[in-house]
C-alpha cells in the first residue's frame, strides 16, 4: 500500500508538528506571479482581508493571531504614531486573496484604530499551460 499525500501529512503532523499548521510536502512548488506595492491600510481595510481569509479558514487553522503580546505591542505603537513604516521591511502577503503573512501587523491595525503605511506583496498562482 503507498501512502497518500495525505497519509504522509498526518503522519508528519502527528510526529513532528507542534499542533495545526502548513507541512510542506515534496514535489512542485506553485509558482507565483508578484506585485509589490506601498499603500496605506486602514482598519476597514485590514478586516476585510482578515475577514476573507477567515472564511477560508474557519476552524483557525494557521490563521489565527498566535502572538496576542506581540499584536498589543505593535498596537500600542501604532497608537502612539511610533510604528515606522520601513520600505524594507516584510511585506504583508496576500496569496490568491489570503492573508500568508502579516496577519499580527493587520489585527494590531484593526486594535489600534489607526492607518498604516504598509508594503503589501500580492501573489497569484501562476496558470499552467
């Protein structure tokens, strides 16, 4: 019998893993086509990203806000108006209208109640011909 994708990420999960969360399989990784844009993310803004990715993701899995000190943190800073924008920094990614990264930045702009300027990578898998 040859194990399933499936089988293998269970099995991988339960030995290795540290509770609910991507495993990379072997194989092809998508490819991706990219923009990357600077744009001002206001609290409405924020929550319908978080809120679209929620509907995909509505048992929590590898979406919810695991670091809550570290959102009150950056929250606190954004109220203050001591976050600073770095055009360097890692962008919040959103893949094929998901939120992949970023996630803690976001509900901290939606506990602060401020905009922010945030570099904003948008991905979509590429179509195979």
């Amino acid at each position: 019998m040859n194990p399933t994708e499936t089988d293998l990420t269970t099995l991988v999960r339960k030995h290795f893993g540290r509770g609910p969360g991507r495993v990379i399989t072997p194989g092809p990784r998508p490819e991706f086509d990219e923009t990357i844009t600077t744009e001002d993310v206001t609290p409405e803004r924020a929550m319908r990203w978080l809120a679209a990715t929620w509907v995909k993701y509505q048992n929590g899995r590898n979406f919810y806000p695991t670091q809550i000190d570290k959102i009150i943190d950056y929250a606190h800073l954004m109220e203050r108006d001591m976050w600073a924008y770095d055009p360097a920094g890692d962008p919040v990614d959103i893949t094929n209208g998901t939120i992949t990264g970023g996630r803690h930045r976001l509900h901290a702009v939606l506990l602060s109640h401020t905009t922010q300027t945030m570099r904003i990578r948008y991905r979509t898998t590429k179509e195979k011909i």
